[in-house]
C-alpha cells in the first residue's frame, strides 16, 4: 500500500467512525453535506473522490486530521 492509500483508508475510517458515534446516518450526514448517500458510501468503502468532498465531509462531523510537513 502507498502513503496515498494508507492515508486514504485512516480518513475514511475515521469519517464512518465520526458519523456512527454522532448517530447520523449515511442519508442524514448526506444531507448535511449535499452530496449524494451513494457519495458517502463510496467514501466509508475507501474509494477516492475529489478532496474538496473530503474535506467537505470532514467539516461536518468535525474531524481534525494533522498536516505533516
């Protein structure tokens, strides 16, 4: 695994675990992002999409991830 996928797969974990402790589903965590339920799946089974919709994400459920230099 690369860097890219290793950090990827920690994001998205951390993102369906932030969403399941606020109690939200896929569809309400959707709705708070306007994006799609199918958007937030794909991104909880670790599939790459653009890192504004990433970040978009992780805005809502307030996760902070450290930047490295």
């Amino acid at each position: 695994m690369t860097t890219e996928q290793i950090l990827r797969a920690d994001l998205c974990r951390r993102i369906r675990q932030a969403r399941k402790a606020r109690g939200l589903t896929q569809e309400d965590l959707a709705e708070q992002t306007a994006l799609s339920r199918n958007t937030i799946r794909l991104i909880e089974l670790g599939h790459d999409v653009y890192l504004s919709t990433y970040l978009k994400v992780a805005a809502a459920l307030e996760i902070v991830f450290p930047l490295e230099d």
